[in-house]
C-alpha cells in the first residue's frame, strides 16, 4: 500500500466548477484586487471572526507586511521560536529586525515562561508561531505582551481553524498571518497569503502597504511593495474556503486514531497531551520516536511519505552565523529536530491508509 503525503491531484481531480468561475474572472478583466479578492476577504474574515481580511501574495508577505505596519525595522527585535518554517525569520529579517528566539513547549510552540527573560529594551513584537497547526498559549502570551507594551503578531500559517478557548487563532494579535501555499490546509493553486486584524488604523496601512502605498491613482501616500493575492487564486480559494471544516474535521479524526493507537507505543513514542482547551489541526502530525531515522527509512521502505520538520532548528541554520547562537541554547527544540517525525494526515486518506500507517510503526518497534 502507499500513503502519500500530497493530495493536490486527488483535492482539484473535478474542478470545472472551478474553471467556469476562472473562466467568468478572465471575461471579465478584473485580474487585479478583483472582486473574487473582496468577496474571498469577506468569507475570511467572517471564518475567522475578526474585522478585516486582507489578501496578499503569500504568508511570508503576510508576517512582513504585518511588522512593516507595525513599524518594526533595524534596531526591533521580535521574539519567536527557532522550530519554524524559514519564513518567520525571513520576514522578520527582511524587515530588518532581529530574531530572537525562545524555546518550545513539548507541544512545539513557544514556551510562555521563557518569554520574559528574553525582552530587551529593543523588543517590539513577540510573534507566536501555531507550529503544526497547535495553537500556541495564547492567553499567557498576550497577558505578557501587554504588560511590557509589546505587540503580538500571530504566525497562523499553518493553523487556520485552530482555536484556544473557543476563539480562533489569528484573533489574539493585531495581526494573524495565514499562507495560501499548496502544503497548506486551505491552499489557492500557487501562492498566497491572508492577514486578519480587527484594528482600522492597521487594516488601512495594510491596504497601503500590499498595493506601492498608492492613495488612489496617482498618489503615493507611503513607500509600500506589490504584493496583492490575483484575483485567479481568490477564485479557487472561494471554492475551497466552503470545505475548510470537512477538511479539519477529517484531519482531526486521523490525528485522533493514530494517538489512540501509537501514544506510548512500546515506550518509543510519546505524542504531545492534547489540552482540551485547544483546537489543533494538525497541519501537521508529528510525534517523537526513538530511533527517528531508521523508523523514517522504514517508513519509506514501505511506501509510507512519512517527513521530518525539521532537522535543523533555526538558530543553527548557517544563515544564522552572524546571530549569536550556538548549539545547546535551545535545548528542547534541538531534542525534538532530532526526533520528530511527520506522518501523513491529510484528508483524503482512507481508514485502510491509516491503519497501515499504525502497522508499519508499529512493526518497527516489535
Ligand atoms: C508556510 C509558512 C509560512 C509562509 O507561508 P508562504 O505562503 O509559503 O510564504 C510562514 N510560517 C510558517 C510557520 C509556515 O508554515
């Protein structure tokens, strides 16, 4: 049997509901902030509960809009977690801040303990990233942020749907980023990104922001960057954005079986305790295991796509030379990067597909 880790030929197999809406938009000329974009911010918004949505052309543009709104530049530092997709970081470099990093919790976001001993003078923004699609602790985190008068900018990326508390993540910061990327649970046919606020005065710089800070036509109102979601992938996310809670609801049911049948496993795997507070979504499905590499080739061997995210942790990149870090500063994140592995959870598996998953794991350790 195969257990693939991509579903995309098997998500857009009947897409002519699809193509005659594209086919619709490219009568119609409206390529640029069309009203697909408008109409797909709006479903957004509603979905995640705040204000304003606003498309841009992709969840790295997302975070790095977010801190150019905020004012973060040379000179900020933006404290995040250093077991991360390369995007966090890249936008807050590109933003010409600096990253500092504390470590995680054993459920792979950032630990709220650690957070105080890692504000300077310097601080602007504490950027929670929602690692795996499990929410990070949000309530802590904001209460922190307030008291040293920082701002939150929330990595949602891969955790659209989840919720702490019943409220949905994105909705606890000024901002919430959420990418479109084709690996994401709500993806668009290529790149893509969202970001959510509920302030005006951010919803209005963003606007400037994503679209060369144009005022109108022929008004520049501030130094801004081309970065708009097309108008063709807001089509497809329109589509898509109806089937967000089948997908969830299917992700969560597998994520749930393999719990059931792997946690303690013989001793060599731990899965995270799942807080009932919390809504995860399970972008991705990562457990720790021993002897990660030989249960990755043995997982592959037997046609299982099974991934590692990922081992290398952020601080110990070699981009990261100049920063400062070295190996052992992060002590949890560096003990998970070497044993995590990822296994398919995608909503398109078949009970049978996940069953055989258990198996081949399981057939590992006996
Ligand atoms: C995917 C991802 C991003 C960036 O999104 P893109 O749309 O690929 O630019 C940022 N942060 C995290 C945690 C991600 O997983």
């Amino acid at each position: 049997m195969e257990v693939k880790y991509s579903y995309l030929e098997e998500q857009f197999r009947d897409h002519a509901a699809i193509f005659a809406d594209l086919d619709k938009l490219i009568q119609s000329g409206d390529y640029t902030l069309g009203k697909p974009v408008v109409e797909f911010e709006e479903k957004f918004a509603a979905l995640i509960g705040t204000k304003y949505a606003l498309g841009v052309n992709s969840g790295t543009d997302a975070l790095f809009l977010s801190l150019k709104a905020l004012n973060v530049g040379p000179g900020d530092e933006v404290i995040t977690s250093p077991n991360t997709f390369i995007a966090t970081v890249g936008a807050i470099v590109a933003a010409g801040a600096k990253p500092v990093y504390v470590d995680v919790t054993e459920e792979f976001t950032i630990n709220p303990a650690l957070i105080e001993k890692a504000i300077t003078k310097n601080t602007k923004v504490i950027m929670p990233v929602h690692y795996a699609g499990h929410p990070a602790d949000m309530k802590e985190i904001v209460a922190i942020a307030e008291k040293h008068g920082l701002k939150v900018i929330e990595d949602s990326c891969q955790a659209i749907g989840a919720s702490v508390d019943g409220r949905w993540v994105g909705t606890f910061g000024v901002t919430g980023a959420f990418s479109l990327h084709p690996l994401k649970n709500l993806n668009v046919w290529g790149d893509g990104g969202m970001i959510v606020t509920s302030s005006e005065e951010v919803r209005d710089r963003l606007i400037l922001l994503r679209n060369h800070g144009l005022l109108n036509r022929d008004e520049v109102g501030i130094y801004g960057y081309n970065s708009r979601l097309d108008s063709l992938q807001a089509v497809v996310g329109n589509h898509l954005i109806k089937d967000i809670h089948v997908i969830t609801e299917n992700r969560i049911k597998w994520a749930n079986k393999l719990d059931a049948a792997l946690h303690g496993y013989k001793g060599c795997i731990t899965i995270p305790e799942r807080r009932t507070h919390k809504r995860y979504v399970f972008h991705l499905y990562m457990m720790r295991v021993e002897r990660r590499d030989e249960l990755l080739a043995h997982l592959l061997k037997n046609g299982v796509d099974a991934k590692v995210h990922y081992p290398i942790p952020m601080h110990l990149q070699p981009a990261a030379a100049g920063q400062g870090y070295k190996k052992g500063d992060f002590p949890v994140t560096e003990s998970q990067s070497a044993s995590l592995i990822t296994l398919p959870v995608h909503q398109h598996l078949s009970s049978e597909q996940v069953d055989y998953m258990i198996e081949v794991v399981k057939g590992f350790y006996s």
